[in-house]
C-alpha cells in the first residue's frame, strides 16, 4: 500500500499532467489566455468526473507573490498621486458592499435555507480562503462555502473576459511584460527577494493575504524609491495565470450531485444578483466621470484580488486603479467579519437560550 507522500505525489503529479494538457490544447487551437483556461478546463472536468485530483499548497501561494510584485511594481509615484481622484469612486466601495449584504444574506438564508454564517460569508465578496476561514470559526458550512466562492470567481474569471472583449471591444493580448530573457538580472533578483521578505514577513505579522499583499506593499515601496522599473517577466505572469487555473479548477474535487443541487446552484443564482449589482455601479462611475467603462467593471467585478490583477494586466487597464478599489472591498470585508462572527454568536447563543427557556416551560 503506498505511503500518504507517495499518493499526494500521484496526485499532485496527475493535476499538474492535465493541466499542461489543457493548456497545450488551448494553445493549439488558438483558443484564450491558454495558460489560465487550459489548466482551469482541463482541472475542472477531470474533478466533476470524479479524477483524485490535488491542489499544489506552497507552490500555489508562492505564485499569487508574483501577482503582488506586479501590482507593487504599477505603484509608480504618479499612480499614488492620482489616489485623491479615485476618492470618489473608492467611496461607493461600504455602500456597495452594504447592498450586496441586504441582497446576498436574505438570499442565502431564505431561498436556500443556510444558517447565519454560511449565509453571511457566503454572501460577503471576500478572498475564498479567508472567507472559507471566518465561516469555519463562526460556525459555517465549510465545504458549502467553499463550493459557494469557488463557483463565483469560476464564472467571474471565464464570464469576464467575454464581457471584456464583446462588450467593451478590448483585445486580451496586451503584452503582460517583457521575457525575462530582457529584463536586467540584478532587478529581477530584487523581485524575488521582495516576493519572498513580503510574503513571509506578512505572514509572521499576521497580513491577511500575505501572498499578494506582502510582496506588493514591499515592491510597492522599492517602486517608488526607483529600486524597480518592471513589472515580472511574461514567463511568471503566465506561471501565475497556470495556477490561479489549477486552483480554480480542483475546488471541484468530490462534489456530490447533492452540493451541485444546491451549493452550486446557490453560486451559479449569486453570482447573476452580484452581475446586476456590479453592472449598476459600473454604470454610476462610468456615468459620472470616474472611471473609463474598462476600469470601471474591473474595479466593481466581485471576482478575487489575483484574477482581477491578471485580466487587468492582460486587457492592459488601470492597474492601480483596480487594485485601490478591491482592497478597499476585502479591507472593509475582512475587518468586518470579525464583528460579524461575535454578532452570529450572541445571536446563536440568545436562541439557545430561548430553546432552554421554552423548553423548561412546556416542562412545567
């Protein structure tokens, strides 16, 4: 009988297999962005037909730092002077949030009958694992949550770029960077450097996504001290595109025809509320002069901080400005969930008192 380390590597060895797969048959049939939907399709069609697929751990979260070092490195002095004229637009961010609440929690509570949290941080448009995170510690459905996000960014990321290209006519093949084969040595030494001291330093103070965060705040800093002048090579853009596919796609590992029925159901159903919402504030930035129509979707598209950064980047939209809006929305999400856990438990414990009251008096 193999060892647990043996069957890992099987596993981890057969994902990674059928994601080069995918991507190879997009490529050749000149399909887009390969690197992404390749290993995303290919990932996603092999977990729902039941294959022991399995994510790649520190590999995955090592590649979002290459996300982080590509927004830190957009950070140019203009971009930061530029922040005061976002401050209209950042501030439909609580309100946003706010009606995605009154919309989502009700939605999940009532139609699809979930408990308080799961419905709470199934609604909340979070980073998956830190929602998956502050659901488990309220007392939420995990694996529901987890289905719940994983069928949002699917569809955002696959929806997204048809929006992109139909609806607003942009192309997807705007160079994401220059090979690295181009770029000065000792610089992309830098990069990594701030990669990793980011991301690790991040995580011992406890920065809550540590892995994009960390390395941009870092090479943010260096960006503006003229340290760096690039973004990451091609070659680690499309790296990162790779795994945000696998990622997505083994999310899907063991569902049950039962969690199709309803939580992906519930996903799927969501995510056509939060379409309507994010095209209604979309529309208001766009009208009143705050934000080109492109921006302006990416910025109000309730999708994850890495997939949003890679379809800014390709579509060749204001970076900047996307970023300062969805971390506002997880900034506001995040610090918002540990009230929102203390609130579900007085509310948990006030109704277990009331069942112990009600039921000491239909004993008397």
């Amino acid at each position: 009988m193999p060892s647990p380390d043996v069957t890992l590597l099987k596993r981890r060895a057969l994902t990674l297999g059928l994601a080069a797969a995918g991507t190879v048959v997009f490529w050749a049939l000149g399909l887009p962005l390969p690197f992404l939907f390749g290993p995303l399709t290919a990932c996603l069609l092999a977990a729902l037909a039941g294959a022991p697929l399995r994510g790649l751990g520190t590999i995955s979260v090592a590649a979002r730092t290459i996300l982080g070092v590509a927004v830190g490195a957009s950070l140019t002095p203009d971009v930061v002077a530029r922040i005061p004229q976002m401050a209209a637009s950042v501030a439909l961010i609580p309100l946003y949030i706010a009606v995605i609440g009154l919309v989502g929690v009700p939605f999940f509570r009532k139609v699809y009958g979930f408990d308080w949290a799961t419905s709470w941080y199934a609604a909340m448009p979070g980073g998956l694992q830190d929602m998956v995170i502050f659901g488990q510690e309220a007392g939420g459905d995990i694996r529901a949550l987890s289905l719940i996000h994983a069928t949002r960014v699917l569809i955002i990321v696959t929806v997204a770029p048809l929006i992109l290209t139909l609806g607003f006519g942009v192309t997807l093949d705007n160079p994401i960077g220059v090979p690295a084969s181009e770029l000065p040595l000792d610089e992309m030494l830098i990069m990594v450097a701030a990669a990793l001291v980011g991301w690790k330093g991040g995580e011992k103070i406890g920065l809550f996504g540590a892995s994009i965060l960390g390395p941009m705040i870092v090479t943010g800093a260096l960006s503006m001290l003229d340290v760096i002048h690039f973004r990451p090579p091609a070659e680690a853009i499309l790296t990162a595109q790779f795994m945000i596919g696998i990622g997505i796609g083994v999310g899907y590992v063991g569902v049950t025809l039962q969690e199709i029925r309803r939580d992906v159901s519930a996903g799927v159903v969501f995510v056509l509320l939060l379409a309507g919402l994010a095209a209604l504030f979309t529309e208001i930035v766009v009208l009143f002069g705050l934000a080109a129509p492109v921006d302006g979707f990416l910025a109000f598209a309730p999708g994850g901080q890495a997939e949003m950064t890679v379809l800014a980047i390709i579509v060749g939209a204001d970076l900047g400005y996307i970023i300062v809006h969805h971390l506002t929305r997880v900034l506001l999400v995040i610090s918002g969930a540990p009230v929102a856990a203390r609130l579900m438990r007085l509310d948990r414990r006030q109704a277990q008192d009331r069942d112990r009251t009600r039921k000491k008096e239909d004993g008397t």
